[in-house]
C-alpha cells in the first residue's frame, strides 16, 4: 500500500513567481519525512504539488518530475482526483464537515466513491477510527456531529477521514499547529504508528516534532524574500539535529538564522 516517492528537479511557479527551485528528493515507503524551514520557503507550495493541488490554483504550474512508485503523477493520462485519491492530505486546522456526524465525515470519500453497503461502511469507519486513534473516545457517539469534538478530535477525525479511503502516502501540513500539547502529543504517537502502513510528508515549523517524528528531515532555504525557495540538506533526522552536513542547517537548527 505505502508507496516510493521521488520528486526530480522540481521547480514551482505562481504565474511569473518562481516559488520553488530544482528540489531533488526522495521519500521512502513506511517512512516519515519531516519538511523544515522558515516561513516562506516553499513547504507548504512542495507539499501542495505532490497530491496535484497546486495546479488548481489559477497561473500555478510545476516544471519537472513526481513520481508515486516511478509513475509521473502529471502524466498525461494520469487523473487529478486518482492521484488525490492515493495521496492523501491533513491540513493545518482541523477541516471536518461541521454539522455531518463522525460517522458521515470518516466515510465521506468512500461515498464519494459510490460504496453504498451499510456493513462496509461501518466496518471501514470503525478501522479508520481505531487507526486514528479516537475510536473509544466516540464509539457512542458515532452519530453526533464531527463540529462537537475537540480540537485535537477535530483532527484525528480528519485523519481518520483521510485513511478511510487507503492513500498511499499521507500528506501533512502543520497538522499540529491549532492543537495543545496533549493533543499534539496524541497525533505525534500516531504518526509514528501510521507509518508502519503510509508513506508519511509532514511540514513542520517545530523543530522537536520534526526530531520526534521523522526519519529524515528536509531544510529548505530561501536568500531573499522574492527569491525562489530551495532544498538545502535531506539526511536522516539524527544526523540533521546532531551532525548535519552544512553549516546553513546548523545555523537554522540553533536558531543563528536571518
Ligand atoms: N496562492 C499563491 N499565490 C502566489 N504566491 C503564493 C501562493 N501561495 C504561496 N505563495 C508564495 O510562495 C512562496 C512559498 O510559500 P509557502 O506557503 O509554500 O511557504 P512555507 O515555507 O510553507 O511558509 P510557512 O512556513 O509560512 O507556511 C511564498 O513567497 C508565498 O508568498
């Protein structure tokens, strides 16, 4: 099911605005690979093209390759909304549908794609939610609304929504940034466990989460503001936070950065 990543010279553009320079980088399946950096050096931009949402964005294009398991995922005959469908997103602030039930917000990309059985639709449901750790939390309340969770449920919720339709890849933006600490602790310990069956990209401006979770950790750069973005270090995270191989990475992990 996890699936190799591997992003060749790629180089992302806002209309005349270029974003994002010749990234080289690849990601192992069932690994974690924490994205770092300061504000506006393109994580968030990268992150956006790998499922093909950058292109939905008027002006946007990307230049170079995407490769899910060795296939271009801008091929020609490649689906947008397949892609999206095997890699899988969770944003920075929690997104569930309000006022549709926990139950209706897990299953809804299933429904999306026609499954009408009942019994599959629960089974599905009640896996997703085991997985994203929150099933006993609201196994009795399957049918109240996903907008009556907490915070912290609010977004195991959209992680269990975003497992129940099987992506291969799981892609993650801040997920922790709107949560307290006991939350974000909750969401660390299962990103760890979904990794034993997803292939997992995080951004994170939290270097101690990045330590905590990834296997490797990606820092991005950017020279000015209005300069494109661009990768500077990819190395296994101890290496990263003890030992990495430029002095730049060192700067910005001991906070010496701008
Ligand atoms: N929709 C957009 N249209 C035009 N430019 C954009 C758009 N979204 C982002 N950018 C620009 O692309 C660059 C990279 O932004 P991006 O949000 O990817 O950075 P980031 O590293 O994720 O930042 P942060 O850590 O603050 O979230 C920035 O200069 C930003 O202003």
């Amino acid at each position: 099911m996890a699936m190799r990543l591997d992003l060749e010279k790629l180089n992302i553009f806002y209309g005349d605005f270029h974003a994002v320079q010749d990234v080289n980088l690849s990601v192992a399946p069932r690994s974690v690979t924490a994205f770092i950096g300061p504000s506006g050096c393109g994580k968030s931009t990268v992150l956006r093209t790998i499922n093909r949402m950058h292109e939905e964005i008027p002006g946007a294009y990307t230049k170079g390759k995407i490769l899910l398991d060795g296939v271009d995922i801008n091929g020609k005959d490649v689906d947008p909304v397949a892609v999206r469908r095997t890699i899988g997103m969770v944003f920075q602030r929690p997104n569930p549908f309000p006022t549709m039930s926990i139950r209706e917000n897990v299953v809804a990309g299933l429904r999306l794609q026609g499954v009408r059985s009942k019994s599959k639709l629960d089974e599905v449901c009640e896996k997703s939610l085991r997985g994203a750790n929150l099933w006993d939390e609201v196994k009795d309340r399957l049918d109240k609304p996903g907008g009556g969770l907490s915070g912290g449920q609010q977004q195991r919720l959209c992680i269990s929504r975003a497992i129940a339709v099987e992506p291969a890849v799981l892609l993650m933006d801040e997920p922790c940034s709107a949560l307290d600490p006991i939350s974000t602790l909750a969401v660390e310990d299962l990103i760890s466990e979904l990794k034993t069956d997803y292939t997992i990209v995080i951004v994170t401006h939290n270097m101690q989460q990045a330590a905590r979770v990834s296997d490797q950790t990606a820092f991005f750069n950017l020279e000015a503001t209005g300069k494109p973005g661009h990768l500077v270090e990819i190395n296994p995270t101890e290496k990263i936070f003890s030992n990495p191989d430029l002095k730049e990475t060192e700067d910005y992990i001991a906070g010496r950065f701008g």
